[in-house]
C-alpha cells in the first residue's frame, strides 16, 4: 500500500507544474492559476491516491487537460513568454557574447512556443523536464511511438527555423 503524502509527493511537483502549464499557455499568470487549481484537484481527490500508479503522472496529466481548456477558451492567441527572467549565461565579461547569447535562447523559446501545442508539451516534458517516453506518453494520453515522432518533429523544425535564421540574419 502506497503512503502519498501531499506535502512530501505533491507540493513538490509545484515547478514541474508550472513549467507545463507555461510552456502551453505561453502566460505566467495563468499557469500560476493552472498549478493552483492542478492542485486543488489533486488534494479533492486524496481518498483514491492509492489506487492511482504515479502521482506525478496524474498531477502532470491534469495540469496538462486545464492548461489546454483554458487556452481554448481564449481561442488559441499566443503571446511571447519574454517576460519570464532568464538565466543570465556564463561568458565572461564580455557583454556583446551575452548578448548573443540571450538572444540565441529567447529566439529558440520563441520557436518552442510556435509550435504545435502537442509538440510543444512533449519538448518540455521530455528535453525540460527529463520525464521517459512512456511517462509522457500517459500524460498527453498517445502512444509511446506518437511522443517519438511529436519530438523528433518538433527538434527538425526548430533546428531547421534556427538553421534559415542563423543563415540569413535576424
């Protein structure tokens, strides 16, 4: 018999949460309402955790199905996550390689935002998150084989975009 404590299995799952839900709604505010509400959810239904074979899975996946109902309510319109702080990379004191740099990852992010939303939530679940194929795959509720594909999709067209872009210029 499995002992899930909220405090200790759950609460934990917080930034994990959060990152999905941003990574699909593209806003900050709304994936903070998402976790909480992922939450909420998880918590109401504490009486069937054990019967439930990953916790992480079954938070991820609800996090996941409010994230998508609300972006279908406000019809798809995809905003930039540039208001999200950035790492700042380590190179030295040179500011013009910084700013190279930033702007090499905010146009990546920008890329993995215009991507299909099931595409865009198995780059974050698998090359963010680190989660196996088979874990995404019971999250986004496909085949271990579509998860593969989403991906492999996914990195050519973002290489391929990063690729025409480094070529020809900002």
């Amino acid at each position: 018999m499995k002992n899930i404590s909220f405090r200790n299995d759950v609460l934990p799952l917080k930034d994990v949460l959060y990152r999905l839900a941003l990574r699909i709604t593209l806003k900050h505010e709304e994936a903070q309402d998402i976790v909480q509400d992922t939450l909420i959810k998880v918590w109401n239904k504490r009486d069937e955790w054990d019967s439930i074979a990953s916790i992480e899975a079954y938070s991820l996946t609800i996090c996941r199905n409010l994230a998508l109902d609300k972006l279908k309510l406000r019809d798809n319109q995809n905003e930039s996550i540039d208001s999200i702080p950035l790492g700042t990379p380590d190179h030295g004191n040179d500011p013009y390689e910084q700013m190279q740099q930033k702007d090499r990852i905010d146009l990546v992010r920008r890329m993995v935002n215009a991507l299909p939303e099931k595409q865009r939530s198995c780059i974050q679940l698998r090359d963010f998150e680190g989660k196996p194929y088979k874990e995404i795959a019971d999250i986004l509720s496909i085949s271990e084989d579509q998860v593969k594909v989403n991906i492999f999709r996914a990195r050519q067209a973002i290489k391929k975009k990063y690729q025409e872009i480094e070529g020809y210029g900002l």
